[in-house]
C-alpha cells in the first residue's frame, strides 16, 4: 500500500467522519465510521478530485458497483488500482 495514498484517503474519510485521522483503522466499514450515503458520495468527490481519478460508483445502485467500499483498506486498494491504471 503506497503510504501517501493510504494516508489521503484516510485524511478524506476522518474528515468526513468527524474524526482524527488517527482514529481511522484500515478494518473498519464506513458503516462503523458513522458515514452515511450521502457522506460515502461526498468521500467519492474528494478521492476523484485528489488522485484526479475517475471512481466508477453508482450511489443508486451501491451494491452493483465494480468499486469496493466494504472496508477502508478496499477504499485505499481501489484507488491505488485506479491511480496505476491512469498512468
């Protein structure tokens, strides 16, 4: 896992969760952060805008997206996968 990635997408999460980044593990859900849809969205937007990526995520149908947000290390795995595609 590339630290400065890991460590964007966790400053992005805290934020939204209202937490330090510090609280924020690798295992945890955003379920377990307190983060709603609307808050998963708006992560979204500022992980597209940080890496300059493009997320493929439907938040109408969550469930059927090909972007894992089961935990925050399948955040961080996903953004990483989409960073080196760009390249």
């Amino acid at each position: 896992m590339s630290e400065s990635i890991k460590e964007k997408i966790i400053a992005i999460i805290a934020e939204e969760a209202v937490l330090e980044p510090g609280q924020v593990r690798p295992d945890m859900t955003l379920e377990d952060l307190g983060i709603d849809s609307l808050g998963l969205v708006e992560s979204i937007f500022k992980i597209e805008e940080a890496f300059d990526i493009s997320v493929p995520f439907n938040a109408n149908e969550p469930a059927q997206n090909e972007f894992d947000i089961s935990s925050v290390a399948a955040i961080v795995s996903a953004v990483e996968a989409l960073v080196r595609a760009r390249v």
